[in-house]
C-alpha cells in the first residue's frame, strides 16, 4: 500500500529514516563514552539500518 505524503501523513519511509537517525545518534553517543566497541557499534548500525531498510550512515 502506497499512501502518498501529506502533512498529515508523513510517509512509512520518512518515518522510518527518523527513527533510524534517533538510534544511530544513541549508538553514536555509547561510542563517544566507551560504554560499546566500535566492531559492535558498527554491527549494530548495520543491523538497525536494515530494519528500517535505509541507507546506513558511517560511524
């Protein structure tokens, strides 16, 4: 189902890109305080990016 965007209705995949940049930020910061590796803060990136099925940004 195709839904066109609208003001009231974002579209699936702009929603999808929010919350992918929300928890690449979160991973971003536990790599930024040592709390994660940054081997597993990539394997998770690429794990999240795929779930929401966007375009994974580097770290």
């Amino acid at each position: 189902m195709d839904i066109p965007y609208t003001l009231q209705t974002p579209s699936e995949k702009v929603i999808n890109e929010i919350k992918y940049f929300a928890a690449f930020s979160a991973l971003k910061r536990l790599l930024e305080q040592k709390k994660i590796t940054l081997e597993n803060c990539r394997l998770a990136n690429v794990a999240i990016a795929e779930k929401y099925g966007v375009s994974q940004l580097h770290i």
